[in-house]
C-alpha cells in the first residue's frame, strides 16, 4: 500500500434528528441522519399507518378499471 493517501480514521459523531448522539469511528468526524435506532419505528416498535390507501388496493383498483 501507498504511504500517505488514506484518509485518517478517528473518532466520529452521528446525530440524529431525533436528539440522539452515537460515537463512532470514521473518516468523517460529524454525521447527521433522520432516524437512528432510538426512533426509526422498526427498533421501537411503534409502526404506523402512512398510506391510507395502500399500494395492493390501488394496483387492484387500477386493473379493475382497465386503466394500465
């Protein structure tokens, strides 16, 4: 390998929208994300309903019309 071309590797902080702070190691020293694993709602467990009406009842009303 090459002397002096990589990128040093320290410790790094990711922020989360949320609040959360989590320490890492990186080549970037700060991170901000949308959700982390406080708040995504599959780590908590409290999914909920986005779509009203869901991708399986419009493909099924599409094709009922005739419209494709």
């Amino acid at each position: 390998m090459k002397a002096n071309i990589h990128p040093n590797y320290e410790e790094a902080t990711v922020h989360c929208a949320c609040g959360n702070e989590v320490k890492t190691r990186s080549t970037v020293k700060q991170m901000h994300v949308n959700t982390c694993s406080s708040c995504h709602p599959f780590f908590t467990g409290s999914a909920k309903l986005i779509d009203t009406e869901g991708r399986v009842d419009r493909f099924k009303k599409r094709f009922a019309e005739g419209t494709y």
